[in-house]
C-alpha cells in the first residue's frame, strides 16, 4: 500500500498539471497575461521572477555582488549602467560606496567606525564580499547569459530583459549575430515596443550584420509607435531620440535635407531644445 | 578511557548504518539528477560555456539537502528511541546519559557529514568533467564551514527535540534556519524599517538568532574570488562551535533531568 502512494501523488499532480494546461486563461479567476503554462501558473509574479533574474545577471555582471544594497543606502546602484540608453560604462567601473553596510559589498568600515562595531555585519562582510571589485570580462560575460534567458522565458515582455540581454551580446561579448537573434526575438515578442524597435535598428547597424534598410524601417518604426503613443516614459523618450539621432545620421550621409526637415521637427515638437535637436539642425545646416 | 571511547565509536557506527539504510539519501540523489542534468544540457539563446549557474544551482541544492538531512537526523537521534522504548535497554547498559548523548549526536554529525562529503565529491567529480578547478584552498574551507553547519544543525535538532516533538523542532527549525541564511544579514534594515516595540525585538533577535549565513561561501566558489581571511574563518568556526556546544549542553540538562 505505502509503495502506491508515491505514484498515486505523482499521478495526481501530473492531472492537476494537465486541467491547468488545458483550461483556457478567460475562465481562470484572474486574467493571465499570457496563454502558457507560466503565466496561468504564476499571472502577474512572473514579471517579478523576470525582474529577478536580471537583478541575478547584474550581480554576476559585478562578479556576484549584489547591487541592490547600494539602492537601499540611498546610492545609484545603475550610475554606470543606464539601460534606457544602454550607456554602460564598458570599463565596469561603477559607484562602490564606500559607505554601503549591508554586508555584501565589504565597504561599510567607514559605517562601522561612526555606528559602532558590529561583529556579525563584520564577519558577513568578510564572508561575502570579494577582497577586491572585479566585473565579469572577454568570455566570462556569457556567464551573464542564462540569467537573461531565464528573464524572457519568465516573461517575454520585459523589455528590459531583452535589451539588456542584447547589449551584454552586441557590446560585452561581442557577438554581433547573436545580438541580432536576440533583438529579433526580442522585437517578434513586443511588437509595440518602442525600444525594442530601436535595439533591433541599432542591431542592423552593426558591422557583421549591417542592413541600413532594415535598420531605418526599425527606426522609423519606432517613431510610429512614439507618434501613436503621444506622451512617452522616460525610457521610451531615450529611444524616441535615439530613433531619431540615428535617422538624421542616415539621412544626412544620403544628403536628404527633406528627411532631416521632417526629422527636425519631430524632435522640435517633443523638446525643441533637446541635444538630439540641434544636433539635426546642425546637419541640416551642412547640407544647406 | 578506550572504554570510553569505543562506546562512543559503536554508536557513532549505529548512526552510520541508519542513514546509509534509509533510502532518504538515494531519494535526493535521484532528484538531484532530475534537476541538474537538464540545467547542465541548458543553451541559452544557444550559447554554451556558462557554468556559474549550475554551480550556483547545485551548490544550493547540496545546501538544501544538508539542511534536510541534519535536521532530518538531529531530530531522531533520541525521538525513535523514546517511541520505540529502546531507550530503557541502552541506559541499562553501562553508559551514562551524558555518553549516549555524546555518542548519539557524533554518530549523527558523522552520519551528516558523510552525506555531505558525497555531495561535494559529485559537484568537484562534476566541476573536473566541466574543465573547472575541482580542488582550491576556497573549497575546503568552504566545506568545513558547512560542515560546521551541519554540526550546528543536527546539535540544535537534538535540542528542539528534548524541548518540544520532534516535529514542531524541525519545523521551527526549517524556518528559522533557512530564513536567517536568506535574510539574517539583512535584519538590522529591516529594524531601521519598524517602528515602536518590534525594533527592540528584531535587533535582538539579530543579535541572539544564529547566523548560518557565516557558512555560506557559495559566492566565493561560484565567483572565484579564492579563501576567506584565516582569522575570519577561525571566527566563524568559534561561532559555530559556541552555538553547537550551547544546544548540546541545554539537551544535556534536559535530558539528565528527564524521568524515564
């Protein structure tokens, strides 16, 4: 009889897994995002998941540190790494407080010395932080890798995700086809998506893999959806002017002044003093 | 003294025997296998030479496994005898209460920590097929630190299981420990966070509570960032001692004072 049981649990879990399986997202008590089995599974918890693993990537990124404790001691765990724009500093250096006391970083003596010794932070912070700041570099960035899968297939969605995912392919690792693969798969799962628009166009603008048709078609997408969208988020407003400084390069390497006419006052219309706009007036004004 | 001692040395040796018989060890290894070998077949985005997650993973497994097992046997180093009444025939014997308890509990650290040591050695034989480093100063600090952790553990699961059933002890303990090796090193934020009477307790929770986050040298290995500071290292294994030796000397009263 005790030897049954096992099967029988396993049996019963494998059914519960297949009337979850086949029962349809509309007649499930809250509405998944999505039809797979992850997101009738999990619904929303899986954008956190998601979020997590990125979080898991950037602590490999940093040689297994966790950043999040500098975000909590009020620093700019990302002064280095601006996804939006995708400016990562390609020399890794970030803002290392030497303040921080969470007991990861193993800078926090200065702490120390004005808060009083605590033994146990002392010890956490021997234990669990490198002697010395090392980021990951040349192959040891496909380190990084999983963690960005893990990412997507938790949550197609996540923009960040895929973007990230891609500069760590296209700038870190160097990998130009892989960066377009991912842009693409990127693109194919967020047709809507702004940045996403922009990463592939900047994806066909590299040198093993350099389509300028594709990448303008990319970029002037990405101005569609901008115009579709009217008021932009921080991030969406980086690749706005992203799109934009990229079309106005094309078009005055074609010298087509109408173009970066239309250009410059689409950039005029969101932010007529904005860096990106002068920056078109300035081409425009070569060309005349 | 022989004496002495070749008594502790047959009930260590009966400790032995009961985890090796019982299929608990088996079970894990196969679930192990169920996790891990298609994480390591895994190609994301169809790039291989990733490797630091799989160590990640199975070294939290091996964590996770010694944490079930210690406790596993801790708690029924002396529950099995007191169901089963073979505690009357073994305190007829020549052997005090404080041997029994000595013997019990070596016989349940050396059980743990054999198991332990077959985790490792699968990880180091699965680094070596990998073309990693399989042996550093870093491992085998890390392994006595989280052999330390398993003395600790089976120490405090004998204790819960004098205090109160073997049940409620490990169940107390399968949150308690997990949650400060998660968590611990973050308590005092979380005290800045509350407010009134809960601040005073949580601080003195962080400072009372044991730390078994001190074990864990995961980072390092995973990482490569190389071994901890000797003097850090002596600390942790002091710290460690001082926790195991408190709960073995409160099962000890206990049980000296317990009417059978």
């Amino acid at each position: 009889m005790k030897q049954t049981i096992p099967f029988c649990l396993v049996a019963l879990v494998a059914f519960f897994m297949w009337l979850l399986a086949a029962m349809s997202p509309a007649r499930l008590p809250q509405a998944a995002s999505g039809g797979d089995f992850l997101s009738v599974l999990l619904g929303d918890a899986k954008q956190d998941l998601s979020y997590a693993m990125i979080h898991e990537a950037d602590s490999y990124f940093h040689g297994g540190i966790d950043m999040e404790c500098h975000a909590l001691h009020g620093h700019d765990a990302h002064e280095a790494h601006d996804h939006a724009a995708h400016g990562h500093d390609e020399h890794g250096e970030h803002g290392h407080g030497a303040d921080c006391s969470c007991g990861r970083c193993g800078h926090e003596d200065e702490e120390q010395r004005v808060e009083g010794f605590d033994p146990w932070r002392w010890i956490n912070s021997r234990i669990r932080a490198p002697e010395v700041e090392r980021h990951l570099e040349g192959d040891k960035v496909v380190e990084m890798m999983p963690w960005f899968w893990m990412a997507v297939k938790s949550d197609p969605h996540n923009e960040e995700a895929w973007s990230t995912a891609w500069y760590t392919a296209a700038y870190l690792m160097k990998d130009e086809l892989l960066a377009l693969r991912i842009a693409e798969d990127g693109w194919r799962q967020n047709p809507k998506s702004m940045e996403l628009a922009c990463v592939l166009g900047r994806a066909y603008r590299a040198k093993g893999t350099f389509d300028q048709g594709k990448s303008e078609a990319m970029f002037e997408e990405a101005l569609r959806i901008a115009k579709s969208k009217g008021e932009l988020e921080d991030q969406e407003n980086a690749a706005f002017y992203s799109a934009l400084g990229y079309l106005s390069e094309y078009a005055a390497k074609r010298k087509d002044a109408e173009m970066l006419r239309r250009l410059l006052d689409e950039a005029r219309r969101r932010g007529p003093d904005h860096p990106v706009a002068r920056s078109i007036k300035e081409r425009l004004s070569v060309l005349h | 003294m022989n004496c002495h001692f070749r008594r502790i040395g047959a009930l260590v040796r009966l400790s032995l025997l009961e985890l090796w018989r019982r299929n608990d060890m088996f079970a894990l290894l196969v679930l192990a296998l169920v996790l891990l070998v298609p994480l390591s077949l895994a190609r994301p985005f169809g790039v291989s030479g990733a490797v630091r997650y799989f160590d990640e993973a199975a070294l939290l497994l091996i964590w996770g496994y010694s944490l079930f097992i210690s406790l596993g046997i801790g708690g029924r180093l002396f529950t099995s005898e007191f169901d089963s009444r073979t505690i009357y025939p073994l305190l007829a014997k020549p052997v005090s209460r404080g041997e029994l308890l000595l013997g019990k509990y070596l016989g349940g650290v050396v059980a743990s920590l054999s198991a332990l040591a077959f985790f490792y050695a699968l990880w180091m034989v699965s680094a070596a097929l990998r073309g990693g480093e399989w042996l550093s100063a870093c491992l085998l600090q890390a392994f006595v630190l989280h052999a330390m952790f398993a003395a600790f553990a089976v120490a405090m699961a004998l204790c819960a299981s004098f205090l109160m059933t073997s049940s409620a002890g490990m169940t107390i303990l399968a949150v308690l420990l997990p949650a400060m090796f998660f968590f611990g090193r973050r308590l005092p934020e979380y005290a800045g966070n509350v407010s009134g009477a809960l601040r005073p307790l949580v601080y003195a929770f962080y400072w009372l509570a044991p730390h078994v986050e001190f074990f864990d040298m995961r980072q390092r290995l995973v990482h490569g960032w190389g071994g901890v500071d000797p003097v850090v290292f002596l600390a942790v294994v002091g710290y460690g001692l001082f926790y195991t030796v408190a709960a073995l000397w409160l099962a000890h009263v206990i049980f000296k004072r317990k009417k059978l």
